[in-house]
C-alpha cells in the first residue's frame, strides 16, 4: 500500500476531511495501525476504538498518545491513551458524529477538532487532564476551526475561518484555552499554526504578500510573526522544541532550524526525492516521512516514517530500528522526550471484523490514495495534521 500523502493548501477543508483509508483483501482487512515505537525494542500497538484503524497524532512524556480511530459503529472519534499507549479511550464529540485529535501536554490536556451538533462544522476543541471533558474553542468569527498544538500552559493553537469565512487565520489562545487570538499573516491572506512550545513560541505557516507560502515563527506567547525563509520553494513549520527548532519542509525536503527558528537545516531524504518532518523533541530527535527509493516494479515511490538522532543528526527508516515484520511503518507525526516515537502504517493481518457493513465499507475504500503535488507535501497535521485527518 502506497504512503498517503497530504498538502496544506488553500483547499485545507477537504485535504483535512481525508483522514482515513481502508483495504481489504480475501482473508483479512488491511487496517491502518499505530505504535509507539522505542528503537530496538517490542512496539506498543495502542489499538483501536473498535474499528480496524487508528492514527496517532500527538504523545507526551508520559507516553499518552492522542489521535482518532474508527469506532465500532463506523463513526471516526478522538482518542487518548493511558502511560506508555496503554488503554486507548473515546473522547467523545462535540455533539456531532465524529472528532479528530491532534496534540496533547503534560496534564493530558488535549486539542483537536470536532463536528458541532447537527454536523454543521468543525470546532477546535481543548479538554481537560486526561481528556476528560471537551470544550469547544469558538471561532475568529468564522464557521470552522480547528486546534493542531497545545502547550504546558494550556495554550492551544491552530486555524480557523474569519467573520463571513473570508480567510484562514492562525490562531493562539491564552492558557486554558481562553481568548481565542488572531495571530495576522506574511502579509496574504491566509495563516495556519500547528505548533507551540512552552514559551508560547507559535509555527506554522502563512501565505506572503507576494502569493509565496511560507514557514512562520512567533516570539513568545505568539507575539509577532518572523519568516523562517527558505531552502527554495514554499516552506512550511509543523512542530517547535522549548529552544525553539522549528521543523517542517522546504524545497519538497525536510529541515531543522537552529534555536528560534534561526537557519534552515536539510535534513535529506531515505533516497527519494521527498521528506517532511512533523514532530521534534527538545534533543532535537526529529519523527517525520520520507520517500524511498523507487523500484523497478513501481510508478510511485512509497513513503516510509524516518527519525533522526540529536538535532536532526542521521535520518533513517524507522522500519530498521522497529521489531515488525516488512515494512509496514509509513509516517511518524511525534517523538517525546525520552525518545519515544508514535509511528503507523496498514497492517494486513488484522481479523476479520464479523460486520459485513464493515466488509463493503473496505470494498468501497479500496485503494484510496491522496496524492497531491505542490504546491504538495507528504502526509499529515496536523495536516491531517497537516498534520491531516
């Protein structure tokens, strides 16, 4: 199964709606499972909500992982989990059918985003330690938004549409998730954050009066916004470590930038021609995607999770350093302080559900692939996740 592949673009409300992609094959579905990963150690498969997938976005110190899982009943709904990935728990909705999860802190405070009752559009969303309870963020006006990242403080951030929807704009709360704030732009029209430190230092990126998309840095507590520049090309921020390296993609590679977002850093490839970097840690461990060689037998190459040692030292295949059969590990989207890594990838040998509505819903989805090309970047954030779902 080929890596999906997702773009933050001005078309974020439907690149952020594909969130999962289902197999099937004669003897088993082929559901797309997430991990925690130690190098050279068993992994923890943290399970599911009763589907046959789960997309993990977010882990904290304490090895909690957030993200979103198919349920039982078909409905896509946002996790946490306990220490080290154990117990995997719904954390409900905002009265809607289905919710996302993207970040997590230390408390076990959680952001993401949910449908509204009725369905009629998506709300970021902050919880509780531990996840318990969830209460919706607002808006800047606008009928959407949407929570990527949250810090020690309770400082949430992420996107959402303006009055009269007009534009995206990145935004940043106060702690607890107070006071939703409109961060500005580069000058265009549109801004998206997707990550925050425990300074309240903001990344994400933004559209440039000159129509360029670029990655963005903010002073603490979201003041001002700096252009990281760029290695060629559009540039985009998905993650930043309490130094301030900022990590994302430019010029269709992955980079790490020096402490406040100073000088880009091209972290390569695992032999393809495409990387980007979404999770980083304050050593500078890095977790992203990167595309691996092509093979003569194929048209596209696959993409594979990477990690690297301290400040983006020594990307490799994370594939290498798992205890998994093949290799099934196509993103990572985090990696904590004690060098934990959240990873997924589809797994053929799931059971088979006893759900026939199951059957046909993997039949229907056979094959889906989201490739889009850049203005394209590989898969999530967060967006999914782009860092997307």
């Amino acid at each position: 199964m080929k890596a999906i592949r997702n773009c933050k673009v001005r078309n974020f409300v439907l690149a952020a709606t594909l969130g999962v992609s289902l197999g099937f094959v004669p003897t088993a579905f082929a559901g797309f499972r997430s991990f925690i990963v130690v190098p050279n150690q068993p992994v923890v498969d943290i399970g599911t909500l009763g589907g046959i997938d789960a997309f993990a976005r977010g882990i904290n110190d304490a090895g909690q992982v957030v993200g979103w899982s198919r349920t039982s009943g078909g409905n896509t709904h946002a996790f946490i989990t306990g220490s080290d990935g154990a117990g995997i728990k719904d954390l409900g909705t905002l009265g809607g059918s289905d919710s996302w999860a993207y970040g997590i802190n230390a408390a076990g405070q959680v952001v993401g985003r949910s449908l509204i009752t009725g369905d009629k559009a998506y709300h970021a969303f902050i919880t509780g330690p531990n996840g318990v309870g969830m209460t919706d963020l607002g808006t800047l006006g606008g009928s959407t938004s949407w929570a990527y990242g949250i810090n020690t403080a309770g400082q949430a951030v992420g996107i959402s549409l303006t009055s009269g929807d007009k534009s995206f704009r990145a935004f940043t709360t106060d702690a607890k998730g107070g006071n939703m704030t409109d961060l500005g732009t580069l000058g265009g029209d549109y801004s998206a954050a997707h990550g925050i430190n425990s300074a309240g230092q903001v990344v994400g990126d933004s559209f440039t009066n000159s129509g360029d998309q670029r990655a963005f840095i903010t002073d603490a507590n979201g003041a001002g916004m700096t252009d990281l520049g760029t290695l060629g090309g559009d540039t985009f921020a998905y993650g930043v470590n309490d130094t301030g390296q900022a990590v994302g993609q430019t010029n269709s590679h992955a980079f790490i930038s020096g402490a406040n977002g100073t000088g880009l850093t091209d972290l390569g490839t695992l032999g393809g021609d495409e990387s980007v970097a979404y999770g980083v840690n304050n050593a500078g461990q890095v977790a992203g995607v990167a595309q691996v060689p092509l093979l003569p037998e194929e048209s596209v190459s696959d993409f594979h999770a990477f990690v690297t040692g301290t400040n983006g030292s020594s990307m490799t295949d994370l594939n290498s350093l798992a205890n998994l059969p093949g290799d099934p590990l196509t993103e990572s989207y985090g990696v904590n302080n004690l060098g934990q890594f959240i990873a997924g990838g589809f797994i053929a040998t799931i059971p088979e559900p006893e759900s026939y509505a199951l059957m046909l819903a993997g039949l229907i989805l056979l094959g889906v692939v989201v490739r889009r090309k850049q203005n394209a970047r590989p898969l999530a954030s967060g967006l999914y996740n782009t860092q997307t779902g």
